[in-house]
C-alpha cells in the first residue's frame, strides 16, 4: 500500500516542485571570487546592475581595523512583472554614530549602498541606492531579526523568496561596541499600479 500512494504522489511533488521551486533564490554571486567591495575604514559605493536589487549582504567585522567592517552585496534581477525600473536615485544620508530608521522613498526598492567611514565616532554613515518600479506598491512588510545576531558577530543576510524585497532598514549602534546591528525592511510588491507615493 504504502509503495502505491509514493507512486501516486511523486507526479504531483514533481509537478509542485516545477511550479514553486523558481520562487526560491539559489546560491548567491557575491561578485569575482567572493571579494569583498571595501576595505578597512574606507568610504565605498555599491549599485546592482540596471533591473536587479540586493538580496544577499555579508560583512565581518575587525576590532583591530578601527571596530570597522568589510561588506559585500550579491543581487538579483527584480521579477519581470514590476518591469524596468523607471527612475533611481540616492536618498538621504544616515550619520554615523546614531541609531536611524529609513525606507526608500516613492515606493522604491534597495538597489545599492554607499558609506563613508569616520574615525572620530568609529563607525560609518550611510546611504541607500534606491529604484522605483512604475508605480508599484509595496505590501506585506516586516522587520528581518537582528543582524548581525550580536554585535561584532559575522553578518550574512539572504532574502530566500524571490518575490520580497529589500526597501530600507533600521540599526540600532553600540557606543561600547562600536558596532551596528540592521533589520531590514522585507515588502512584496503589487503587481499593478496603485496610487500611493510613500508607505
């Protein structure tokens, strides 16, 4: 018996498994060899290719190299239902040594970063590299865990389906640690234009 139900439900797991297994990103391309985009106390910038958004961040942090990190991002082409992206831009600075909270504006997504390091306070500002989808609309959101878990831990953030979205984060900053610690701002988007310019 148990032999015929497994031969009965095995056409249905594949077909499932060929419909669904797409929304699930595979192993992530963080660039030529796994390098990292900056170096110790060093400003940097990072921008996805045209259509494509940040879905992996990795980071080690150093206490030695002024309690600073290295950073890589890997990205993926958005889906094809939001089309092309039809406007990007860089959204305000978050100054270095504070804690902030920020979402890409006019319903944008997060397609880089830039930072600049300061040695006066031990950390780093930052900015998002943000793109517009038409105008698309996000829904569903919510805040990732802490990352890293615990300060000057290791960081690896993945998104794991493919139809969430990166659209800003908060972090909260250590004065004893110097370090940060980010939740990510996680959203689907609508699949037809809505009228909302900010969420």
């Amino acid at each position: 018996m148990d032999l015929f139900l497994l031969c009965a439900f095995l056409p249905l797991v594949t077909v499932a498994w060929g419909q669904y297994g797409d929304y699930y990103y595979g192993p992530y391309n963080y660039g030529d060899n796994d390098e990292w985009v900056n170096v110790y106390r060093q400003g940097f910038n990072f921008q996805c290719p045209h259509g494509q958004v940040i879905v992996a961040i990795r980071s080690v942090f150093s206490k030695k190299e002024g309690s600073d990190r290295l950073w890589n991002y890997a990205c993926m082409p958005a889906a094809q239902s939001l089309g092309e992206p039809t406007e990007c831009w860089w959204e305000e600075i978050n100054r270095a040594g504070t804690e902030w909270y920020q979402t890409c504006s006019n319903n944008g997504l997060v397609a880089g970063f830039q930072s600049q390091y300061f040695p006066s306070v031990l950390d780093r500002e930052w900015q998002f590299y943000c793109c517009r989808y038409s105008r698309r609309c996000p829904y569903s959101c919510w805040l990732t865990t802490e990352y890293p878990g615990h300060y000057g831990e290791d960081m690896d953030m993945m998104m794991y389906t493919y139809d969430h979205y990166i659209r800003g984060a908060t972090t909260t900053f250590s004065a004893v640690d110097r370090d940060r610690q980010w939740k990510f701002i996680v959203c689907r988007m609508t699949e037809y234009d809505c009228p909302f310019q900010n969420v």
